[in-house]
C-alpha cells in the first residue's frame, strides 16, 4: 500500500470518528506504516543495486522487474521483495533467469529456488564430479513408484544417492498432472543436492494480507516432452547450458 493510499484511507476514516483519542492513535499508526515502507524501499534501493552488481546485471533492469512485481497489477509486499534480494545475493541467483522464484499460494506468498537454480549452485560446486538418475522398475498407473538422484564428489569415495516417491511428493497443479515423472525428477534432483552438496533451499514463506494475483506456481518450469529417465552429466558436457540441455531432455 502507498503512502498516499494511506493516507486517503486514514481521510475517509477520520470523517466517522468522534472520539479524539481514537482518530489520534489511527494517525500515529498510519504515520508509523508510511515511515515503515519509506525504511523497506530504502533497504529494497540497496540490495538492488548489491544483487546487480554481484550478477552482473543492470541495475535498471532488475529494478524495473522490482517495480512490475510490486504494481497494482501484481502487488508483491516490499517485505518478500527484499526477502526475495537477499536470498538471491546469499546464493548468488538472478531472478530475471528464473534462478529464484516468487510462487503465490492461498495463504502467501513463498521465496524458492528454482530448477534454474538449482542446476546453477550443483554446477558451481568445485567437488561436483558427475550425477546419475535412476527410476523404479515397478510403475504404478504408468508411472514410476520412486526416482533416485546420484552425485558424485572428488572429495568423497562413496557418492551420495536420495530417493523420492511420488505418493509422497506429488501435488494436484497442473506441471504435475502433465509432466509427472520430471518432476518427480526435479524434486530427487534437489534433495540429493542439499544433501550432498550441503546447499539450503532457502526456502521463504510469507503470509499475504490480501488476494493480489503473484506469479502462478511452477510457471517457470519447462514444458516439453519428457523423455528417458536416466541420465549421466559430468563436467566435461560443456557448462551450464549442457547440463541444464542433458536435464531436460533425459
């Protein structure tokens, strides 16, 4: 809410009220809110330009994708924009590739990593040899019961495995009913790397206020086919692009 919408807010109100300490303590509290979001834009002014500098971005391009989250049209509180800045300094991701997330759910709003993301961080690791998927061979209605993340360190013998089930994991959005062996996929992908690599999900969950539309969850996800389910990438594959190419499309 803007200073002035405040302040037109705390108009109509004054006009009802009688009592002079009432009208008093609503000003103070009004004052104190417009104080409160002039200190929050300060602090959003830094990290900004902190984020743009550590990726290499420009400055004005990720403060005008600030600016369009926090429009009427879509209105992200200034308090999960400055989460959302400092969780992507800390991890050093860019949220104009996806990198982070704002995901919008009934009670909030929710601060995550992407797959992007993910790939990003398991990549920059310097002891990340290679990593391996491996699905059930039992299926049920077609699907795979469970999905195995492998990676493989140069600092540790025996490499680290995680296995998700997709009973446990699965949602009714619509990524999932389309697409539910990738994503089963995604999520071994990340738990395995928490677990080997020792990289937080950072995960930020804040509660709303109001109905404002955020971007849909899971939107920024791949779309296409999936294929096989079994892949190998090592560092030699390229960079980045090959090991998010060989991810999507195994």
């Amino acid at each position: 809410m803007t200073s002035e919408s405040i302040r037109t807010k705390s108009s109509k109100r004054i006009g009802q009220l009688t009592n002079e300490k009432e009208l008093s303590e609503i000003i103070q509290s009004n004052e104190n809110e417009i104080k409160l979001n002039d200190a929050i834009d300060r602090l959003i002014d830094k990290e900004i330009g902190i984020c743009a500098k550590q990726l290499q971005i420009e400055e004005e391009e990720l403060k005008a994708w600030i600016q369009l989250q926090m429009s009427s049209q879509i209105n992200v509180p200034r308090k999960v924009i400055l989460h959302l800045l400092r969780t992507a300094i800390s991890h050093q991701l860019d949220p104009l590739q996806e990198e982070i997330l704002l995901n919008q759910h009934d009670d909030g709003w929710q601060i995550s990593i992407g797959i992007e993301g993910w790939i990003k961080l398991i990549h920059q690791d310097p002891t990340f040899e290679g990593l391996t998927f491996t699905q059930s061979p039992e299926e049920k209605d077609g699907l795979p019961i469970w999905m195995e993340c492998t990676i493989y360190r140069s600092d540790i013998r025996i490499p680290i495995t995680t296995r998700e089930y997709l009973v446990e994991v699965h949602n009714d959005s619509e990524i999932w009913k389309k697409m539910p062996r990738r994503m089963l996929r995604h999520r071994a992908l990340q738990q395995c790397a928490r677990l080997a690599l020792g990289i937080a999900r950072s995960d930020v969950k804040i509660a709303r206020a109001n109905k404002s539309v955020l971007v849909p969850e899971n939107q920024n996800l791949d779309t296409s086919n999936d294929g096989p389910h079994h892949a190998f990438v090592n560092k030699s594959c390229g960079g980045i692009k090959a090991l998010k190419t060989r991810l999507m499309n195994n």
